[in-house]
C-alpha cells in the first residue's frame, strides 16, 4: 500500500537543503504549534485590541447616533474624514490625512458591543490584506468556525467568512485603516442580519460604498468639543489651572484637530504651561517648519497642525530624561506597523544602538535598554505614541499622522530601515511555534516596513528579515502564502540586483521550494535548474550552496517521478558533502535522507534503511530525541521498514512519531495528517484494516479540506484509501467531489 505523502516521505518537506545561509540550517521539519479551533468557553469572543479609549475622551454624540441610524437601516459603516468646506485650513483633513477620531470612534463602537453581549467582536488592522487574513483566521479559531485548523491563514479566513454567513450568533467585525479597497474585495463581511460590519478609512473611494455599506463623514471636533475635551484632559491631570482665556484661541489655531489637541495638552501638561504660553510656542513654531520637513514635503496634506505639534512636543522631549532620545526613538517607531509593535523590540541590540549613535546633540550618558524603554515611555506622556505593556506583542503604537511627520523630519530612511529591520530580526523567535503570536506580529511589522521602506532594504543588496519572514512561512504550514511572498521577493531581487546575483538565485530557489511544498512540482523543476545553472556559472559545480541546490532538484525531480535521475543527482552531492563537510554536518543528514527516499521509491528498501538507520541516529546526537528533524528521520526510517516486511518495527516508530507531532505540531498539520496515513499504511500490511480505514478516512477528508481536491497529498490519501475498502471488500464507500472518493 503506498505511502500517503503520496511520494513515500514521511515530512511536508519537499526540498529544503540551506542556500547560501539564508535559512541558517537546514529545513527538514515543520516549526510551527497552530491553534486549535475548539469552541469558546465563554461568550462574548473579543479578538483583536481595539485601542485604549483617549483620556478625556468625547462622545461625540451626533456622530455616534448617525452610525447607529445607519446600522438601525441595515447598513454596514464606513467612517471618513470629511471634505474640507470651510475656507479655514485648520478645518480641511484632505484624503490622506487623519487626526479626527475615526479610530477611536470604532473602538468606542468595539469596546461598548463587546460589554453589551455581542458574541464576537474582531477589530482588525484593516492597513494590509495580510493583517486582515490573520485576524479572521485567528477569530475563526477562537469560535471553532468549520474547516479552520490553524495551518493556512488564508483557508481559516475563508471559513470564518462562511460561518459569518451562516451563524445565528451576533457579531461586529471593524475595519481599522483600511488602505486598499481593491485588496480587500473578497474579505469584506458578508451583509447579514445577525451582524455588522464597521470600517476606517482616510479614503473616499466609490467600491467602500457598494454592498449595502454606508459612509458616514467624521470631521474635527466642534469649538465646544475641543474646550470640552481639553478641560476634560487637563483637569484630569489636576492641571486645570493651565486652562485660561486663550484655550479657544489654541483650538482654533490647530483646527480643532482631536490629534493635535491631544498633542498640546500633553506637553501643557508635562511643561506646566498654560494655554496662552502654548500659543505663542505654537505661533513661532510655524515659522520652523522648513526646518522639520524637507523640501517638496507637503504638510496641509496631512495635517499642518500636527507637525507644528509633533515639533514643539520633540524639542520638550529631547531635553527630558532620557534627554536627545526621544526623537529618534519616534522615527524608529514610525517605521513599523502602526497597530503595534513588541515591547522587547527596545531592548534588542538594533533598537539601543541606533539611539546610541542617532541621539540628538551626540551626547549623553550611554544608552541601555532601560534608558531606550525610559524614551518610549517618554513618548507615551507626550502623546506621540501609545505604550501599553499588558498589550502583548503590540505594546507600543503609534498614529499614522504623528507617524508619516516624523519620517517627514528624515530626508533619507535608509539607516532608520536597517535599524528597523535588525531590530525585528533581533527578536526573531528560533522556532516560529514557540511563540506563534510574537511571529504573527513580526511578519505583519516585517510587512508595513518593507512597504514604508520601499526598495531601501535591498541596499546594498538585501537586508536577511525579508528572507527570514518568507522561511517561517513554510514551516508554518503557509504554502500559497510563501509562494506569494516569494515570487515578490524574486522579481524585486530581479530587478535590483540582476538574474544571478546570488540573493536572487537564492529567493528563486526558495520559490521554487514553495512551489514543491504546495505539490506544484513541474513548475519547481524549472526554477530549480535556473538555480543549478546560476550557481554553477558563479560558484563552479563543487561548491557547497551549488550542492545544495542540486539536492533540492533532485527532491522534485523525484516528487515528480523521476526517480531514477533523482538517485543519480543525489549521489553525487551526498558524496561530495561527506567529502567537504563530513558524515554529520547537517546538509550531509539531510541529503542522505533524500537519497535513501528515493531508493525506497525505486525498491531499494534495504540500502534505504542502511542510510536511514545511520541519519537517524545522527540527527538524534545532533539536535536531541524530539526535534522535528529526528522525528521526520525516524518517520522516513519506518517507512522502509513497512515497505521490506518489518511491519511491527514500523508501527512501532510510527505510532510515536504520530503521537509527538500531534502534541508538537497539533492534530491537523500538514505533517500531522502525514504521519497517520503512514500509520494506516502500516495498519493496512499489517492486516488491521478496520484502524487503517478510519485513520485513512480522516486524512483524505482533511487533506481535501486544508490542501484542495488536486494536490498530490490528497490524491494519494484517496488512493490508500480506495485499497483498504476494497480489501475488506467495501467498494461501495467512495465519496463524492469534496470527501473521499475514487482517483
């Protein structure tokens, strides 16, 4: 009975020999623990954090009945800013600017459904589809929606969307920042009764206004809104005292913009200075701002009373303890997702360093990690940015105003980039499923600064975080994902570095492993010759990463039934690793095991399990009893053991690796579902039909529903499955398209 991976391995992995260190080690296992979806202990679910309502905040009472006549009439919401219509700059927040309370008129919205009893609430960072899918994958997990398991983002999006469609419980999904319409289509909600829909946005486009969606226009704060709010905010401070005559004077000077008001009342505050003192700091302030933008900067755009704001806020701040920090530890901050990032991220290496060397004034006392989260914090009493430590890996955010000016104060990101990106990659977890939140939050600030930082990680060549969030994609199980991110990474390589430069051959070669993971095999053959041919040109044939990329051609020369050629090709490189590298270096293991596959595919059981028995216990002195790698040499080891009569000895081994990677992985991982359709097999020769067919019908129903109904996984899983009915003489039990049924 043939092997369910469909090629006879025992592990997802389907080419995985490092390229040129990019991986660090050689992937052979899945590193990835993902959620389970097991039903709520307890409504209502709240996934997501809205943010922390303002001090002082207002209730704006007129906009808040509009929303929810609007949602009275069965309309889904969308909140903008308002056209400019009176002649006063300070009132005009054009598209593309922000600064009037959309967000936190959402999280008003978020917060009170939530104590009310609505059964779910999601708030997503709407500002990239990724952190969408994320958030509906994790919502999905959290109300046990059908068919999600934890293993492809994007499916458990999918599936939350039906169970949105379908369920009688209520729900409110917000869309926080929502950036591209066009991106988003197939993500939005569905318009149903038991639920609603509410989503932020600075854009005025005609496709967020289809679908039963209504807008409905946030404007500044009224004159009496903006005295009710500082009152509010600076008597809570036990500062009201600094509220005199001129407090109408300061809204209007800044438009009566909620983001500059909360700006002016935080230094106020922190400076012990009144509304008439403030005033005039803002009045001469104006006169400066050449000197916080650059030319060609546009500041009406977005806000001129922001930057007035964020300038007088940054030159207090720079003379506060820890003094000339503050500054550039918000440009640091304004390169990252603005729903937030991880607290630690101030105490990496990066983080302190590029503080270090960019404080204002060049001196001072050295900077640590303590004096980098004093300068954040700092920032936090100045309003500039929000730290909240209890928020997890997104303890600290900033707004997308206050963000965009203070890059505004660069005229070149290219440090403040690396800086970025060395900090995140500081805090890169070793493997993704120790801390699947932490990895989550990193790819979506990984994402946003690519994005902000454009084509400046890829000076002088490539910074190694763009390569490192596309390796965790497939450990993780994320295939079409990390096709995706791949290809993006190859024609970016591409065109900034030409065809064979070596980081381009490297994200062609990770494509192309993609490509195999997500049993598109033809399509990584050609990718990986491409591969082979640069390296050899550059490198010559005996090099180490041009070895590897021959092993990773062999794999998918035998995932596509070219076995025989895999052999040949497999031989060779693993002699020749021995010979540079010798019998325990972790590319030597990894191409033996490949090689020993393919003798197992070509009936060769008995050289199969020489090598295997020998990688095995290799791996084991390596990287220890339970590490993904020796489960999978163990996994590959019982194979040949079925496949040459040694039925008790491979179910033996199989039942454990079974046991382990259900408890490592979770029930329903890529390479969970493989290791019980090797164990069927091995029930099947070993006459225990009845064990093998139900463990069989579980894996070709869930490979139908996590891989689709043409992946070779799922085919194969039909295949076995078919056997055993018919052995024990149940023909009859095919399934239709979707289920199990015949090839």
């Amino acid at each position: 009975m043939a092997s369910v991976s469909g090629s006879g391995a025992a592990s997802a992995n389907n080419g995985a020999i490092a390229n040129s260190g990019v991986m660090g080690s050689v992937t052979v296992e899945h590193h990835y623990h993902p959620p389970q979806a097991s039903a709520p202990t307890a409504w209502p679910v709240l996934v997501g954090r809205p943010p922390a309502l303002a001090s002082a905040f207002q209730p704006r009472e007129g906009l808040r009945d509009r929303i929810s006549a609007e949602r009275g009439r069965g309309a889904d919401v969308i909140l903008t800013q308002q056209n400019g219509r009176s002649e006063r700059w300070g009132t005009r927040v054009l598209a593309g600017g922000g600064g009037v309370g959309k967000s936190q008129l959402a999280a008003w919205f978020a917060r009170q459904a939530f104590e009310q009893g609505i059964d779910l609430v999601v708030w997503v960072n709407a500002t990239t589809v990724d952190q969408v899918i994320t958030t509906y994958a994790r919502a999905a997990a959290r109300v046990a929606a059908p068919g999600a398991d934890g293993t492809d983002p994007a499916a458990d999006a999918q599936s939350l969307l039906e169970w949105l469609h379908t369920t009688g419980r209520s729900w409110l999904i917000v869309l926080d920042d929502v950036t591209d319409p066009a991106t988003l289509a197939d993500w939005w909600p569905p318009h149903q009764p038991a639920g609603w829909t509410l989503a932020t946005t600075r854009l005025r486009d005609a496709a967020l206004v289809s679908g039963g969606r209504r807008q409905v226009e946030v404007d500044v704060y009224t004159p009496d809104e903006s005295i009710a709010y500082l009152t509010d905010r600076i008597g809570q401070a036990h500062c009201s005292h600094l509220l005199d005559e001129n407090a109408s004077g300061l809204a209007d000077a800044v438009g009566d913009l909620p983001l500059a008001l909360s700006h002016a009342a935080a230094y106020m505050i922190n400076q012990e200075e009144t509304c008439t003192i403030y005033l005039a700091r803002y009045s001469q302030a104006e006169t400066r701002l050449a000197d916080l933008m650059p030319a060609g900067a546009d500041p009406d755009g977005y806000g001129r009373a922001v930057a007035v704001t964020l300038l007088l806020a940054l030159d207090a701040a720079d003379t506060s303890d820890p003094v000339g920090l503050a500054r550039p530890a918000l440009v640091l901050a304004a390169m990252l997702d603005l729903a937030g990032h991880p607290d630690p991220l101030w105490a990496t290496p990066a983080a302190v360093g590029y503080l270090g060397v960019h404080r204002t004034g060049g001196i001072g006392q050295p900077v640590t990690a303590d004096r980098a989260r004093k300068a954040v914090r700092l920032l936090h009493r100045y309003g500039l940015l929000t730290h909240t430590p209890t928020d997890g890996a997104r303890a600290v955010r900033i707004h997308a105003l206050t963000a965009r000016a203070a890059r505004e104060t660069l005229s070149d990101l290219t440090t403040v980039s690396y800086a970025a990106a060395d900090a995140l990659l500081d805090l890169w977890p070793e493997a993704d499923h120790t801390a699947p939140d932490l990895t989550a939050v990193l790819h979506a600030n990984t994402t946003i600064l690519a994005a902000t930082a454009g084509d400046l990680l890829w000076q002088p060549d490539r910074h190694p975080l763009l390569y490192q969030a596309g390796t965790s994609l497939l450990p993780a199980g994320q295939h079409t994902a990390a096709v995706t991110h791949w290809q993006h990474l190859t024609d970016q390589a591409t065109r900034l570095l030409g065809e064979e430069h070596p980081n381009t051959l490297t994200a062609r070669g990770n494509l192309a492993v993609a490509y195999d993971r997500a049993g598109r095999s033809a399509e990584a053959i050609g990718l990986h010759e491409q591969v082979v041919a640069g390296r050899e040109r550059l490198l010559g044939g005996e090099a180490s990463d041009t070895l590897a990329a021959c092993g990773n051609l062999a794999v998918s020369y035998r995932l596509a039934g070219r076995t025989a050629e895999s052999i040949i090709l497999l031989e060779r490189v693993a002699t020749e690793f021995t010979r540079l590298v010798g019998v325990d270096h972790p590319r030597t293991l990894t191409t033996r095991g490949y090689l020993a596959t393919s003798y197992r595919h070509a009936g060769r059981a008995i050289e199969a399990i020489s090598i295997e028995e020998q990688v095995a216990a290799g791996w084991e002195r390596l990287l220890g009893d339970e590490h993904p790698h020796t489960l999978t040499a163990r996994a590959h080891l019982a194979s040949s053991y079925g496949r040459s009569g040694r039925i008790v000895e491979a179910i033996n081994i199989e039942e454990r690796v079974l046991a382990d990677r259900e408890r490592l992985l979770g029930e329903e991982h890529p390479d969970t579902l493989i290791a019980r359709g090797n164990l069927a097999a091995s029930y099947g020769r070993a006459g225990r039909t009845r064990e093998a067919i139900r463990l069989q019908e579980r894996v070709a129903a869930d490979s139908a529903r996590l891989l689709g109904n043409q992946h070779p996984h799922t085919a194969t899983a039909r295949a076995n499955l078919s056997a055993s009915y018919g052995q024990a003489k149940r023909t009859g039990g095919a399934c239709q398209e979707g289920g199990v049924s015949e090839p």
